[in-house]
C-alpha cells in the first residue's frame, strides 16, 4: 500500500512538470516567453528608440508600461525627450496623439522563470515650462521625478514599485506593492497596500494611506493618516491632524495644533512627546493606561485620543 501511495504521488508530480513543459514551450514557440536570464543587467541596456516634441505643443504625458523603471529628469532645453533604454529589443509604441505623448508598452517578454533580469528603462527630459500632466500605469517598476512637479497634475498606479519624487502637489499615487518616499506633498492622495510611506512634509489637505507599512513624515499641516497594519510617526504637526491606526503605535513629537484633531487606534500606544499647543486631551480607551502631563481643560482646543486597547503618554 506504500509504494502504491509514493507512485501516486510520483506519477502526480511529473504530471504537474509535464504540463509545466508544455506551458513554456507554448509560450516559447508563440514568442511570449523570455528566461529573462541576462546577468548583464541594466549595464547592458543601450538606447533603443526616442521621441521629442515642443513642451507648448504638449499637456499630457501619458505611460502605460508593464515592467520598466521611469527617470523624469529637466531638460536643458524647451523640448520634451522620451528615451527608451533595453538590454532586449524594442517593447514599447512611443507617439503623439494630439497634444499627448503616449507610450504603449507591449506585455511580450514578461513571463520569466526563477531570476528574470529583462531591463528597460525610460528617461523623460521636460523643461520647468512644462504645465501639463502626468499619467503612469506600471505593472512593476519605479518612478523617479527629479524635478519638482508641483506645478503639474500626477496621476500614477504602480503594481509593484517604488514611487520617489520631491514635490507634489495635486497628486494622486496608488502603489500595490511599493514603497514612496517623497520631499513635500499638498493635496495629495498617497495610497498604498503594501508598502512604506515616507514624507518630509505633508501639506494641506493630504491623504496618507497604507494597508500594510509604516508611515513617516517629518511635518504635517492638515493630513489624514490612515495604517491599517503599520506604525505611523509624525515629527512636528502645526495646524491639525487625523490619524487612524488598526494595528499600530502612534508616535507624534510636537504638537503645535491650531486645529481640533483626533488619533485612533485599535491596537496600538499613542505617545505626544512635546504637546505645547494648549489644548485639551480628551482620551478614551477600552484598556489602556494615561498619563498626561500637559492638557488644557479650558482650551477652545480639542485632541481627541481613542483606542481600543492601547496606552497614551502625552508631555
């Protein structure tokens, strides 16, 4: 009865390689299958096509891309310059349609087994005369700006990449899998499901969200933080704050809100090392401990601090 079991299961597994086989060879034969292994890696990648156009003849750059890195970079003059860099061969449709620069690139040459070193690149080189948007769809790959952005619309979703910029504004990021970092946000949306947030500075009216990651930022005016498994860090806040953690402690270093604000944790410690706002801490909690040193009961000002299960530490 043993051996019959381990024939079963022999039998079983060179099934599942069989069509396994079968599978790659398929994808092979039709010209949409790539090993993906180059140990040249993106010192290999050379310039493979390029576009340009007049910055006044533009308002819209717009990438759809499946598995490339993109570079945005000021150029030295007023035109704007899309490179396409690959260790392949061409995989990408670069044009203009009407006053939009488009990029189109094909899924050919993304399934890869074990390591899968296809490298492909983009580098935009826009003037700071440039007043239109950004759109960037990536499957895997991350996103640099090199240059401050604040004046143009931002629209990118990335499945899996890391997202680096240094000042946004208007702004709407979505990232799967990915971590962002960035300089200075204002009216911003940062979305992300897994991954970290980093911020030196969050401006008006942003929204800051991660399902999975931690959140920092250095200084916040009026931002909404929302970490449904992360801690979230906030060094100074000068104007207000809403923050709401599911799992996760709450770190804010000085408080110097004008505004009424409000923390939330269901599981997780909230600690205020420097309150010097005057306001009123009002807590309330399931199970947890207070302790704080500096609240104002007669202040027009209000934090309001509830956890489920969570300590709160206020100095």
């Amino acid at each position: 009865m043993k051996n019959k079991g381990l024939v079963i299961t022999l039998i079983s597994f060179l099934s599942v390689i069989a069509i396994g086989l079968i599978v790659g060879m398929i994808l092979l034969m039709t010209g949409k299958f790539d090993f993906g292994f180059d140990f040249g890696g993106k010192k290999n990648m050379k310039l493979v096509d390029s576009y340009e156009a007049k910055v006044e003849d533009i308002n819209k750059i717009d990438l759809n891309l499946y598995s490339t890195d993109v570079e945005i970079k000021e150029s030295t003059n007023e035109l704007i310059k899309v490179e396409y860099y690959s260790n392949k061969k061409k995989n990408a449709d670069i044009k203009k349609d009407g006053n939009t620069i488009v990029v189109n690139e094909e899924e050919y040459g993304n399934y890869c087994i074990g390591i899968c070193l296809n490298n492909r690149k983009i580098v935009l080189y826009v003037p700071n005369t440039y007043l239109g948007s950004y759109k960037f769809e990536t499957r895997s790959g991350d996103i640099r700006f090199d240059v401050d952005a604040s004046k143009n619309n931002v629209e990118i979703e990335t499945a899996s990449g890391d997202v680096l910029f240094e000042n946004l504004n208007d702004a709407d990021i979505i990232t799967t899998s990915g971590d962002i970092k960035g300089e200075v946000t204002n009216k911003t949306k940062i979305h992300s499901t897994s991954g970290d947030i980093k911020l030196k500075e969050a401006k008006e009216t942003s929204d800051i969200k991660t399902t999975s990651g931690d959140i920092y930022v250095g200084k916040v005016t009026k931002t909404t933080i929302n970490s449904t498994s992360g801690d979230v860090k906030v060094d100074k806040v000068t104007e207000s704050m809403n923050i709401k953690t599911v799992s996760g402690d709450v770190l804010v270093g000085t408080l110097e809100m004008k505004q009424n604000s409000t923390i939330n944790t269901t599981s997780g410690d909230v600690t205020i090392n420097n309150n010097v706002s005057n306001c009123y801490v009002e807590f309330d909690s399931t199970s947890g401990d207070k302790d704080v040193n500096h609240s104002d009961r007669k202040s027009d000002l209000t934090l309001k601090v509830n956890t489920v299960s969570g300590d709160l530490l206020v100095d």
